[in-house]
C-alpha cells in the first residue's frame, strides 16, 4: 500500500516521521486549546466539563478504529496489546503512573503541551520522565521492569470482540462514554475538539497501518502515544548520528509546535517555574513515578487509554483502570488533604499550580 501513495523518493520510516508530525502538530492545537488531561477529567475543578470532551475523544477513537478493523483494513492480531498480559506489572505500573500523574499536576500529553508554551515545571518533569522511562526500558531500572513482569500470573491477552464479538463491548462502550458526555454539560465546541482528538487517533492507526504499510520496510503499528516516542526522543536527541528519527520523534516535534503556535495565536505564552524547592521535589517525584510507571503499563493515558482501548485488548484497558485509581488515591492522600508543607517549605499551606 505504501508505495501506491506516491512515495518513491522516501522510506516508509522517513514518510512515517513525516506523518507523525503532522498527527502531532493537530493534537497539540486541539490539546492546549481544549486543555485535554485525563487528570483533569478525574479530579480536576471542572472535571464534569473535562471528562466530557475525554470520553468523546475516546467514544470517536473507538468507533472509528474499530471501524477499520472490522473492514479488515488494520488489524491488531499481530499489536502488543495482544501479546502477553502480565497482570501485576501493568496494575503496579498504572497505579505508580496514576500516582505521578497527580504529583506532577497533569499527565505526560498534558506535560509536553504545556511545557511548550513556558512552562519550566513541565518541562523539567518532561526531562525525568523521558530519562526515567529509558533507564526503565533499556537502562540500569530495567531489571526492575524485569523483576516486576515475573510477579503473578502472564495471561495471554484477552480481546474482548474475541470473547464477545464486536457489538457487546462497543455498545457497552458506547452507552458509558455517551452518559458521561451526556452530564457533562461540555461545549459544543469543546466536545468537537475532543472528537477531533479521536480522529487523530483513528488516523494514526490507519496511516501506519495500511497507509505506510510496506512489505519490504516495515514500520511500527502505533497511534499517539507518549511514553514511548519520548524515550525514542531523548535518545534520538543524543545519539542522532547513530539512530534515525522515525514516529516517536516526529509526533512529539509535532505536539511541541502545535502547542507553541496555538498558545501563540491564544496570547497564552508565558514562563512559569517552580515556587521552592519542595514543588521541584514534588514534580520530580511525579515524573519519575510517571515514568517507571508508564513503561510497566504498557504506555500513559494517552498510548495504553486513549489509542490503546480502541483495540479492544483487555490489556490498556486495565492499565487505564490502574492508572485512575492510582491519581484518586494519590489525590486524598495529598492533595485533598491540607498538607503542614508549603512549596516553600517552610509549613505554609502549598499553592496548587494545577496542570490545567
């Protein structure tokens, strides 16, 4: 399919870099425009509002992706979601995300898009994440992520049109995310940023799937996601002689300017830093959790949630679970209870600086 579009003068991983910078450049607008969190969506002020344009994000994601795998134009049989399914390992790893997912006061997406409109805190924890997520990956924490995938059972991935066919689990889908939009009094405007959201979803799959699908240069079957593409990114960042940029690196170049631009139109640049010490240890404890956590899981509430649920595995499913779990918890532990120890460090009630 890859060669009937046209593209002769590049390689499928060339056209897939390509690719994924476009697909990044419409998240980031639509993202810093919408505000799009999955934090946000559970325990954030407005959260009805946010958790509406979350679920029509993930409603279209569905629907669309599912779509094309039942017209047999992508098919995950071959994806990681159907692999193996070690169960304690994605539940600690959602649970760690989720947890830093609320120290850092927004999730990795959310991270990379304010991070490109001023914000230091972002992106230093961007910085950890991506550092710790590779150390998770190929580094010194590996082990850990070894140690963690021998505990408990490995099942073999369950797909739930496997088990019930397509109409059950898309109609349960379906009538969840429906409710949730239906009460939560979003825009109409907000919710048409959160289906877009979705589109790109369903397009990611599509175009590495079918699209810049090729025989002889295979690429990687992948949406957007952003455990992933930023350790691909830190690595590529240092060892850019040695390795190629491909869709990791492209999608996140492209979150990173759709954001700017979209925050440069809105009037909604600025820096923004850290108020003391105690915030910065906040945030890097946050980033680290998040990014231990995120390679445990199989992915962020972007990868494992909002592209991964769509194929149906039982897998992202579950790491999504985690992953809320993990962030309410953390959020009454820490947040919803007045802490003695401000930012400052000095026992003054702490200022929240919420992603959002």
């Amino acid at each position: 399919m890859f060669e009937e579009f046209g593209f002769e003068t590049l390689t499928a991983a060339q056209a897939s870099l390509y690719f994924a910078l476009g697909l990044g450049l419409l998240f980031g607008v639509f993202s810093e425009q919408g505000k799009f969190c999955f934090r946000r969506a559970l325990i954030g002020a407005d959260r009805a509002q946010a958790a509406g344009v979350w679920a029509m994000a993930l409603l279209v994601a569905v629907l669309g992706t599912q779509y094309f795998v039942t017209t047999e134009i992508i098919s995950f049989d071959d994806h990681r979601f159907m692999g193996d399914f070690p169960v304690v390992q994605i539940v600690l790893g959602g649970l760690a995300f989720g947890a830093g997912m609320v120290l850092t006061r927004g999730c990795v997406g959310r991270l990379t898009v304010l991070g490109a409109t001023g914000n230091l805190r972002a992106l230093t924890a961007l910085l950890i994440f991506a550092v710790v997520a590779h150390a998770t990956l190929k580094g010194v924490l590996s082990p850990l992520r070894t140690a963690a995938g021998d505990i408990g059972p490995t099942l073999d991935a369950v797909s739930l049109s496997d088990s019930f066919g397509n109409i059950l689990p898309l109609a349960i889908i379906a009538a969840i995310t429906a409710a949730i939009i239906w009460r939560s009094g979003s825009s109409i405007p907000s919710l048409l940023g959160g289906a877009a959201i979705g589109g790109l979803v369903i397009a990611g799959w599509v175009g590495t799937g079918f699209i810049l699908y090729d025989d002889f240069d295979p690429i990687a079957f992948e949406s957007i996601a952003f455990t992933s593409p930023w350790t691909d990114s830190i690595f590529w960042t240092l060892a850019s002689t040695s390795v190629s940029a491909k869709f990791g690196v492209g999608l996140v170049s492209g979150v990173i300017v759709g954001s700017f631009l979209s925050a440069a139109a809105s009037g909604r640049l600025s820096w923004q830093s850290f108020e003391g010490p105690a915030r910065f240890g906040r945030f890097a404890a946050g980033a680290s959790l998040m990014g231990f956590g995120g390679v445990l899981a199989g992915g962020c509430t972007i990868g494992a949630g909002l592209s991964g649920i769509p194929s149906l595995s039982i897998v992202p499913i579950t790491a999504l679970l985690a992953i809320g779990l993990g962030a309410v918890i953390t959020h009454r532990l820490v947040d919803a209870t007045p802490s003695i120890y401000g930012s400052d460090g000095q026992g003054t009630i702490p200022h929240q600086q919420p992603a959002e």
